[in-house]
C-alpha cells in the first residue's frame, strides 16, 4: 500500500488537470509496466468510483476494467471493496503470504545474495529481518520468497512494517524483526582508547597521538570492504562483535591475504590483535555494551501489573518511544501509576526490539478486551519483585535524586538515571526470587563417562556455561562459546583441573607447603589451601560485617596489601581491626615523622640507609615497608590478607602516619582506618586480578583491581549480595586415588550435606583447624574414560554422590561427512562394532578421531597417529585381533619366516614358531584402498 498511498498524497497536493494527475499515477507505477488507462483506473480505485466512471475515464471497456480490478487481487495481493456500486482499494490481503515457510526465504537469501533486489525495492530505513544470524531488508527477501511460494513475481506490491502482511509472515515464521538505529563512528574514540589502554609495544606501530593512530586504523579498515569496522549501530553491537570474530578466523585467511600479510609485516600480527578481542571488541563491550536505564510505565486501569507479577506472567513490554535505544541487557523500572503509584519490579531487557505478539497468558491481565495485533515489544526478565512491597512514590518524592523522575508523565516508555534505578534498588526488600539462593535444576555432582573421543571434555564446557551463566546462547559459534568459558574461568567461576596418580588430599584440600617469604628470603612453612578449598571459598562468598556506602569513588583511589600479623599473629590482626588501625613491624622502634615528605624512592632509601644502617643491614625490606606505607594517603584503600589466600577485611585510610614508641605487640607505626567490612574470610580472587603475594605491604597496580566489584559489594545492602554458581571440572577422575584425594570431604559434597541445605555438615580441617562445609551453589562436573578404568572399578562413596551421565561414540554426528565417497559414519560403526564383539563398549572408538577429517591425508594421519595406536592399548599388542578390527589394509601377516629354537624342553614352544603379524603405515595414496578393505568392499563398489 505504500506506493499508493505516496500516489494519493502527490496527487491531493496538486491542481494539476486530470492528465497531469495520470502522469503522476503513471510514474509512480512504472513498475507495473501500466499503460495511461492503467494508471488512471488505479487512481478511481484509490478514490473510489463506478464501474461506469471507470470505464468513461479510462476509456476501456467493462471486461478490461473488470480484468484489471482481478488482476490487482491476485497479482498483487490488494483487496477491491464495492459497497453502493463504489469500487475503492482499502488494503493489502492478509493471506498474501500465508504460503511463505522457510525453505523459500532460504532459496530467497540465495536470491538476494547473487542478485541483489528486485526492481523497485531498496533496504528498509528502519527495519531489518533477522535469519540464522545475519540481518537483511525483509521486503526483499519477502518478494523473493512469495515468488518461491506462490509464483508472483517479485517487486514492490506489498507493504513493511509493523502489523502488515509481510512483518506477521515472518513473525510467524520465528523470525525477528529489529528497528535500525544510526551508524556511529568510533575511529578516533577507539584511537585515544589504544593510546591509553594499550602495550607500548604496539606504539611502534599506531604512533604517539590520536592522529597517528587513526591514520592506521584507517588502513587497516580499507582491507575489510565487506564491514565498516569503526562504524556501529548500538543495536547491533554483538552482531558486529560477532562479524569481526568471523573475519579474523584462521579460514578467512585465504579470502583476505593482503590483510594477514600486512599484519604479519607490521610488528608480527599487531594489526590483526588491534581489531582483536583484546583491543578493539574489548572497547566496543566497554564503551556499548552498558546498560541504559528506563521506566516502563502502565496504568492499572488498564493493566493489572500487580497480578501479571504475581503470577510471573510479565514476559514483554511494548515499545512506543526510545526504539532505536532500547536495547539488550537494560535495566527497566516497572511503573504503575495511580493511587498507589510506585515501583513495583526491576528488570531487564532480554532482547532487541522487535514485532511479535504478546503470549495468552499475558493477555489475561488486561481489563478490557484488546485486538492483539503484534507490536514492538521487548522481552523482560525480572529480576527483582516488589509487587508485595512497592517503592511508592510517595517515599521518593523528596529525595534530590528524584527532581526530574519522569514516572507518572503521559507515556508508557521514559528514560530514567542510574541513580533513580540503584536508589530504588537499595531501598526495596529483597523479596526478588532471583535473590534467593540459586534454583540448581543441574545436579550437583556428575560425571560424564564413556570411551575417548565422545565429547565428554568438550561437553563439561557447555555444562560449565549453562550453570554459571544460564542466559548465555550456547548455540553460538563455538570460538564464542569458548570465549565465554574462558571469561568465566578468568574470573574464578569455573575451575579446571586434572586427577592423576600423583595428586593429593594436600594438593586438593589443604597441606602444609615451603615457601620464600619477600620480606627476607627466608624458607617458611605455611598452610596453603588446595584446588578445592579455594573454589569453596570463592562460592561462599564474603561474610562478616560490612558498611553500606556510595559515597566513595573506588576508580579513584589507590590500593595498598596489608598484612596485620598474618595467620600466625591473628591476635595483632584482631587488635588492629578492633582498634581501627593498621599497624606495620617494620621499621622497628624508629620515629619515621621526618620522612613524611619525601615522595622520591631515592631520596627516601638514601637518608634511610644513612640513618638506620643497622635495619638495613638486617633486611632492605624495612626501606620498601615503610615507604609504601608512608605513600599512603587518606582515602587510599587497603586490603588486609589472612595468608595468600584469604581476604579478611577493607577499609579507607582516614589518618597521617603515627608513631608509636610503647606498642605491646611491637608494632611502632599506625594510621587510622575506617574499616568498611572485617571478617570477611573470602577469596581475593573475588576483588583482585592477581594473586596476594607475601610481602607485609605494597601498592596494587590498578589494573589488576577489580573495582566493579568493590563498587557493587560496598553500595548494596547485605541482603542483595546475590551468590553465584562456581563449576569445579574434574577431568579423569577416575585417574586419581579419589579416598585419598578428597578424604573427609567426600561427605560433604553429598547435596543433603551442602551448606544452606537442611542436613549441611561442616567438618574441622586437619592442617589449619578451620571450620569447612561445602556451598550449594558449587558444581562439580567429572569426566571419566572407561577405556582407562570402568565404571565399576570406581569407589563405591563417589559413585553413590554423582550422577552418571554416560557417552557414547555417536555415528550420526558425522553424517554426510565422505572422504572421496567413503562415509566416515559407516567407518566409525564398522570399527566400533567389531571393537564390541571383540572386548566390549567401553572401549569402542569415539566420534571426535574423524570430525576433523577433510582430505585423505587428514585420514591417514588419524589412522595412523590416533585410531591404530589406541587399539594397540586396546588389544595390548595383539596385532591379530587388530586385523580383525581394521583388516589386511592396516594389518599383514610377513613371508615364513622359520624360527629355530635352541635344544630345550619348553611346554609352549609351538606358540613361538608361528607368525606375528605387521602394522602397515597407511598414506594419502593408500588410505581408500586399506579403508574399502575395513568395509569389505571391492574396488569395484567405488
């Protein structure tokens, strides 16, 4: 209808005679190839005339005219109504597209792709269609499909946008419609980024200014005609993350030589890693993928919000301002007007905007009747529910933040400030079921066990990803999904480790380890917490008392380790904090008062050493000490450290450095410290990118703080700190002495026996006398190859606490893989079968050895080099029964040979006598032969 509707416009806006006005009929439906009777019945029908009307001003006959109207409804999907004799063209034909499935917008991508679009039609301002992960003009692709479909010829007959024909065809086909925000350009916002975040390694080649350094991504941006790499859409800000990704694959090398050999000249790959994950993605995700605050406002009278969350049925929302802004992962104040007006939710935006249609169960809530037609929404998810006890406006009103909330105005979308969003946050009751402790819908304990080769490593990754972070799309490319593992285990919530002989309960649990102390190169022996003991740690969170605040900037300030006499003086520790103070030893019974003003580390070592030869001939730590803790200045943060591995309190320096000459413990030099949260008892890992050293002070680079953390943590109240899922992934556990290994614990990682469960169960460490339970929200996920040790040979205590999950080779997953007409499915159940009748299941072959199969080479090397090595384990060097697995291709019986024996009676000597049996090495020439003989088949059969 669109053109149409452009036809009534131009032609009401002129006074033109009628002849003119065909003119502009006639031009505007070129397209149509109408001739000027044509053009002049189109313009009777969009104002409504007689078929005698019709017929004198066009000129043509009652059968042409009547011909013409038909034509109109089954060739281009428009409806004809007549009421009164007046024949008017009131709308497109809902059913245009109802013959449309996949198959044909597929076949119309293909279309699309080689030819562009049809004539006539063009990319939509405002809309693209989203199909298996790329973005395309849905009239297009829709013309193109319909062409497939119904036979009509594609060109510009229908209409886009929400609630046409077109836009519900695809909605009905599962199919996302996105609005199109404006394209942003970041060159010079990324170049001053580099230039302060980047290694000076790569100055040599991005230069010393912004100028410089956008100059080059100039150049790398002209190898990349496909993308606009510095130009981005907010919208579609993981799209292009996800394109570049692509463009950077070892595969992309052949299509874009030039660009990999310009990064290979400049600086050995600093191009390529500057539009990498480490730079270029890395600032998009800082700088984009930020939350953008919103209120989403309804009116009871018209929709009853409260009962939608009680009974979790508000899923979506519609979008009528803000379109091309809203986006994924915004955080959304849910806004009802009213007597009782108020928050009555926190959300977030679980997708992009889009038209589809509310479910039924939402639907309900409405207190009249609604025509659901399908509208821009976005998808919600709440993630906390006030509707029992709202934030009212009433106890927000005054509150300075709040001056210029836009809740309450006409609307039903508004912008809103991080400020209201967090206020609101902090004032609400933590009644959010998503604040509880975490639903574990994953069992607790598993072990995936099976033959190698099945994917049992490669599964514990998806596991892993699916506990920690239940919204991640693992459907994703796989170099995505690996990503996000890694992401999450360089965050500490997934944890990797390996069982073998050698591993034990003290390298697992806890044990007593040496170690060189910093401060004086002394060997000291300390209690050191093991694999297991530190992701328990991290999964219990932080305990003690903390202080609320928001009043500290924590990007600002400068971040200083303390240790307060360590574990073995915990009583100096308990002092310090009881007494709000931190204290230092070193340094010795010296008045450091003069030094206060010398900020350069020479001068400071110089009159140091000068001053007190005799600390410094006992250990130059003092000099470092008490420099550090002289730089300190107030409202610096310092971190205190129960041993390398726990963090036990934060607090802000509030005082100047003080003297101390009749400390009992010994400890001369003070500062006073507002102490925000003591007894915590938690993992660094949590607060800091690196590990504690053993140093008794020293500053922290700021990179490796992770001050997010310390800003959420301080400006939540205790009831919000939500815990996490950690994944501990135990690969060949069975490898391992698992009594030895886990000792005690093996209690307690029972699901009844968890911390926070009802029968929970703590039991006291043997080497640091601690209290130690297991949380409920740590995962641990085994693997276990059955070819190394079966199932059954497994302690019975750690096989009554997992669940089995087992895997098998999966032949169907290399369906439609050949090499040169050989099916490496049937390769893989041929081999299999015969491994089962010669041994048994567990030690057939996995399906893993032949993915990766794309030449003949490819298969020699994984015959020769995987599969026939396994079988020797397998069989234990009993070639035969490896020629009955793989036949005379891969096994041959030598020439007789007769081996005569020494004069010797010797009950088996016969058995000695006969022939042995040779591998033959297969190559690329020979592998089709050898692998026809596997299948027994001919050559012939090729």
């Amino acid at each position: 209808m669109s053109y149409y509707r452009d036809i009534a416009q131009d032609i009401s806006s002129t006074n033109q005679q009628i002849r003119n006005k065909n003119n502009v009929v006639r031009q505007k439906t070129s397209w149509l190839g109408h001739r000027r009777g044509s053009a002049i019945l189109d313009y009777d029908l969009l104002r409504g005339a007689t078929i005698e009307e019709m017929i004198t001003n066009s000129g043509r006959q009652k059968k042409s005219v009547i011909d013409h109207i038909k034509h109109l409804e089954t060739e281009h999907g428009l409806i004809v109504s007549e009421k009164d004799g007046i024949h008017s063209l009131v709308s497109e034909n809902s059913k245009l597209f109802d013959n449309v499935q996949l198959k044909d917008i597929y076949k119309a991508i293909e279309e699309y792709n080689s030819k562009g679009a049809p004539d006539g039609l063009a990319s939509s301002k405002f809309y693209d269609v989203k199909i298996k992960g790329a973005l395309y003009p849905p009239k297009p692709i829709m013309a193109y499909a319909n062409y497939y479909a119904s036979g009509i010829e594609p060109h510009n007959y229908f209409s886009g946008g929400a609630n046409t024909p077109c836009f519900k065809a695809y909605e009905r086909l599962g199919l996302d419609i996105i609005a199109k925000g404006k394209s942003i350009d970041v060159t010079e916002e990324f170049a001053a980024w580099l230039l302060s975040n980047t290694f000076d390694s790569y100055r040599s080649y991005i230069g010393e200014t912004t100028k410089d350094t956008v100059l080059k991504l100039k150049e790398i941006d002209q190898f990349f005609p496909e993308i606009e790499l510095f130009k981005i859409k907010e919208s579609r800000i993981k799209q292009h993350t996800n394109r570049i990704l692509s463009l950077l694959k070892k595969k992309e090398r052949v299509k874009n030589e030039a660009f990999f050999e310009y990064a290979k000249k400049n600086s050995n790959g600093i191009p390529k890693a500057i539009i990498g994950k480490n730079n270029y993605l890395k600032f998009l995700e800082e700088t984009f993928i930020k939350p953008n605050y919103w209120v989403f406002q309804g009116n009871p009278e018209f929709y009853n919000i409260t009962k939608a969350l009680k009974e979790d049925h508000l899923k979506s929302w519609k979008v009528g301002a803000h379109k091309d802004k809203i986006k994924l992962g915004d955080k959304i104040i849910i806004w009802q007007t009213g007597t009782a007006s108020g928050c009555y939710a926190l959300a977030e935006v679980t997708s992009e905007v889009h038209v589809f249609q509310e479910e039924e169960f939402e639907l309900q809530h409405y207190n009249s009747s609604l025509n659901n037609d399908a509208s821009e929404r976005v998808k919600l998810k709440i993630i906390k529910y006030l509707a029992d006890t709202p934030v009212l406006w009433s106890s927000l009103k005054d509150l300075p933040e709040f001056s210029k909330f836009k809740g309450g105005n006409q609307g039903t979308n508004f912008s809103a400030t991080e400020q209201e969003y967090n206020t609101i946050n902090n004032m609400s009751k933590n009644n959010s079921p998503s604040l509880k402790e975490p639903q574990n819908k994953y069992p607790v304990n598993q072990i995936l066990y099976g033959p190698p080769g099945t994917g049992k490593t490669y599964n514990t990754i998806n596991k892993a990803i699916a506990i920690v972070n239940p919204d991640f799309d693992l459907s994703l490319d796989r170099e995505i999904v690996k990503m996000e593992y890694d992401r999450l285990v360089k965050e500490g919530q997934i944890v990797f480790t390996t069982f073998h002989q050698s591993l034990a309960y003290e390298d697992f649990v806890e044990g007593i380890k040496p170690s060189i102390s910093e401060d004086d190169d002394l060997v000291k022996y300390a209690i050191e917490s093991g694999i297991f003991k530190e992701v328990v740690n991290k999964a219990k969170g932080v305990s003690g008392i903390k202080k609320y605040t928001q009043s500290i900037d924590f990007s600002k300030a400068n971040y200083f380790k303390m240790s307060l006499g360590g574990k073995n003086r915990k009583h100096i520790h308990d002092w310090c904090l009881d007494a709000n103070v931190v204290a230092l030893g070193w340094g010795a019974n010296e008045d450091f008062s003069s030094y206060l003003q010398i900020n350069d580390w020479s001068k400071f070592r110089e009159k140091f050493t000068e001053e007190f030869p005799h600390l410094v001939d006992s250990s130059k730590y003092h000099i470092q000490a008490m420099f550090s803790f002289q730089k300190m200045k107030k409202g610096d943060v310092v971190v205190v450290s129960l041993g390398n591995h726990v963090l036990d309190a934060v607090g802000i320096i509030e005082g100047d450095y003080e003297y101390d000459p009749n400390n009992k413990y010994g400890f001369h030099h003070l500062r006073k410290v507002n102490w925000l949260s003591i007894n915590m008892n938690t993992s660094p890992d949590l607060f800091i990118d690196k590990g504690i050293s053993q140093q008794s002070i020293y500053e922290f680079y700021k990179q490796d703080i992770k001050i997010e953390a310390f800003t959420e943590y301080f400006s939540s109240t205790p009831k919000e700190n939500v815990k996490s899922n950690y994944v501990l992934i135990i690969d060949e556990i069975n490898r391992g002495n698992v009594s030895a290994i886990f000792g005690e614990l093996i209690t307690l990682i029972e699901e009844s026996k968890r911390l926070g469960n009802k029968e929970a169960l703590e039991v006291t460490l043997p080497y640091s006398k601690e209290s130690f339970g297991v949380p409920n929200n740590l995962f641990i996920i085994g693997t276990m190859n059955t070819a190394d040790r079966s199932v059954e040979a497994l302690d019975t205590a750690l096989r009554r606490r997992f669940q089995f999950e087992e895997m098998l080779p999966d032949p169907t997953i290399l369906k439609d893989r050949s090499v040169e007409a050989i099916l490496l499915e049937d390769v893989l159940e041929t081999i299999n079968n015969r491994i089962e009748a010669l041994l048994d299941r567990d030690h057939t072959i996995g399906h893993s050895y032949l993915l990766g199969i794309k030449s003949k080479k490819d298969l020699a090397n994984t015959f020769n080099n995987n599969i026939v090595p396994l079988l020797q384990e397998y069989f234990y060097g009993d070639y035969g029964k490896i020629g009955l697995v793989l036949g005379k291709g891969f096994v041959e019986a030598p020439a007789n040979i007769k081996v005569t024996f020494a004069d010797f009676t010797y009950e088996d000597k016969d058995d000695f006598e006969n022939n042995s049996f040779n591998l033959i090495k297969v190559t690329e020439y020979t592998i089709i032969e050898a692998i026809y003989t596997l299948l027994g088949r001919t050559s012939e059969d090729k």
